[in-house]
C-alpha cells in the first residue's frame, strides 16, 4: 500500500520529470527460479522519457523493434517468461487464469436524464496479453 501522497507526487511517473522509485534486482536461474542471494532493493531516482502502454509493447514485440532498437522490452519478456513457466510448473494459479485477463470498472455517473439524476457505467476491455506474448 502506497500513501496517495506518494503516488501523486514524489513517486508519480509523470514524464520529464525526476521521481523517486523502488529498484528491486534479481537474478534468474535457468530453470526461472530467483537466486535468493542476488535480490536487491534499492532507492533510484527515474525520469519517465515517454510512455509505452501495454498494447504499444505488444506492437514493438510483434513488429520486431522489441528485439532491436528497444532490445529491453525482449529481455524483458524472455525473462518473464521463463519466471512464469517456473511460477506455473509450481502450481500457480496464472496457468488456469485466461490471458488476456479482461480489465472491468464500474463507475457512478452523473446523467440528468435519468430519474435519480445518476447512471451505472461499466466499462470491460481486455487491455494487454499479461506477459502472455506469443510474438
């Protein structure tokens, strides 16, 4: 759990600007284990230089520039990938759930039509794969 105040302010990942973080390190096995000695937490300080979202990294993976120019975003999903083969091998619960898992919200909004002078919105989109990539 995060105080709001740090989520909105000195931890907030607005772009071009400093914002202190939580850098946690660690080394995976071959077989995707973590070697327990090699995990690190340490305070960083970032500076967000664009925004990527999840569909946008799934682009760059499927069109190759994930594997090139922004080569991170590969390792990142080769590393994933191995940790949850690992994960699912042990009897996670991420093997039996659908990916891509579906993202809901439902809001109260004001609508002067309506006779209480409120509506039900609800919103249900599938967002991003879940590191589920098939690329």
């Amino acid at each position: 759990f995060m105080p709001l105040f740090s989520i909105t302010g000195i931890m907030s990942l607005t772009a071009d600007r400093d914002a202190y973080a939580l850098s946690l390190g660690v080394e995976l096995l071959p077989d995707g284990r973590i070697d327990t000695s090699s995990i690190v937490i340490t305070p960083s300080l970032i500076r967000i230089t664009y925004r990527l979202t999840y569909d946008d990294v799934d682009d760059m993976l499927e069109e190759g520039v994930g594997y090139s120019e922004e080569w991170q975003l590969g390792a990142l999903l080769a590393a994933a990938t191995k940790r949850r083969a690992h994960r699912v091998s042990k009897g996670s619960a991420e093997g039996f759930v659908p990916n891509p898992i579906p993202q809901a919200s439902v809001k109260i909004v004001p609508d002067d039509d309506a006779p209480d002078g409120v509506a039900v919105s609800i919103n249900l989109e599938v967002s991003h794969n879940a590191g589920n990539n098939q690329t």
